[in-house]
C-alpha cells in the first residue's frame, strides 16, 4: 500500500475529489470520459440515496 500525505486547501477539494477518488485512486488518462476511466478502474455506479433526493428532483437509486 502506497500512502500520499498532501495539504488540501479550502476550495480545492472538489480537485482532488476529481483526480484521485473518482478514477479509483489513480489519475484519468486526457480526453478519456469519466464514465470510461470509472470502468476501466472497476469503480462500481454510485446509488442517490437520502431524505434529500425529493427536493433535489432525484429519484433512489
């Protein structure tokens, strides 16, 4: 296991969210679609869930 220690400042979350934990950890190749790099990692599909869903137009699951 590989361990990175980084300083996220505010507002650059969503940065790292995008980067690193939606391709499974690793970087998306250019011009590859996120949906395409979810599947080549084995990321599974996320799930909507939460009281919150009705107000925001979505539907479970």
């Amino acid at each position: 296991m590989t361990v990175d220690i980084r300083v996220i400042r505010a507002g650059q979350m969503y940065l790292y969210y995008l980067r690193e934990t939606v391709v499974g950890d690793g970087r998306r190749p250019a011009r590859t679609p996120l949906r395409a790099a979810q599947e080549q990692a084995g990321v599974p599909a996320g799930r909507w869930m939460g009281r919150g869903l009705a107000e925001l137009g979505l539907a479970l699951g």
